[in-house]
C-alpha cells in the first residue's frame, strides 16, 4: 500500500484511515511517500553565467533549502509512522519513501511510484482550494483519479 503525504490535514486523515481500517493485517506492507517539491524558481539560475562567487553563494542557499525540506520530511514521516503505530500497525509494516518532483507534477510523481512500485492501493487525501472547497477535490487527487487507471485508489476526506 502506497499512502501519499505531505502533512496536510487531508494527508494526515489519509494516514489515521489506513491505520483504523487495516490494523492487524501482519502481510500488509506500507509505504508512506512524499514528493519533495522541485528547487524553488527564486533559486534557479539567473540567466546568466554564475561566477565562482555567485556559484558558491547560489549552494549555500541551495543546501540550506535542501537541508530545511529534509527536515520538514523528518517530521512529516515521523506523525505519519506515530498514528500508524498508535492504530495498531506494526513498526516493521512501514516504510518511507521521498522523491524530488524534478520538472514533474505531484501526482504524476505519486502515480509512476505507485505504477512501477507494484503497490496493490494507493491511498491519499484530498484538500480543497475554494470556498466550497467540500465540493471539489484538489488537483493532486484529481490527477491522479483521472489518470490513475490501474491503480484501487482510495481518496480520505
């Protein structure tokens, strides 16, 4: 099983479902997956060609930014972990997983790993954007039920 996170609320009930619904089951493997979001666009090159200077002050800002995502992802996955094993999931059934969305959409990211992974579900939350935000799913979740065929999907609200 593939669980999809990022901490946000909806990612978060995605977890404690997975947790209430499938504790107990000792063959149940989980993945708990994240999709770093690719470099931020202020931080990509300027257009022109760096000094060793300018080289040099673009990777301090880089590594600092690396080193604040990993640390955001340490959190992320150890909630997760925590209300997987608080619902009865052995610390054994759980495994973690980030990849970097290189030019790549999220859920694109989510479906090749859930696609090439050989994962039998996928399960994932849903955030609104609107006002009627109950009304309309987000675009990750969207996405990924649209171009997901294949795939026992599983959407949390």
């Amino acid at each position: 099983m593939l669980v999809a996170v990022d901490g946000s609320k909806g990612a978060l009930k995605a977890v404690e479902y997975v947790g209430q619904q499938f504790a107990g089951m000792s063959d149940l493997r989980i993945t708990l997956f994240h999709v770093l979001p690719d470099v931020a666009p202020e931080l990509w090159d300027d257009g022109h060609i760096l000094t060793e200077e300018e080289k040099a002050a673009r990777n301090l800002v880089l590594d600092k930014w690396a080193a604040n995502q990993k640390l955001k992802l340490d959190s992320i996955f150890q909630t997760a972990i925590e209300m997987l094993i608080r619902n009865g999931i052995n610390p054994k059934q759980i495994e973690t997983k980030s990849v970097t969305a290189f030019a790549v959409r999220v859920a694109d990211c989510i479906l090749i790993e859930a696609k090439n992974g050989g994962y039998q579900t996928l399960v994932l939350g849903r955030c609104g954007y609107s006002p009627a935000a109950h009304y309309f799913m987000g675009s990750i979740a969207s996405r990924i039920i649209n171009h997901g065929a294949g795939i026992a999907i599983i959407v949390v609200e």
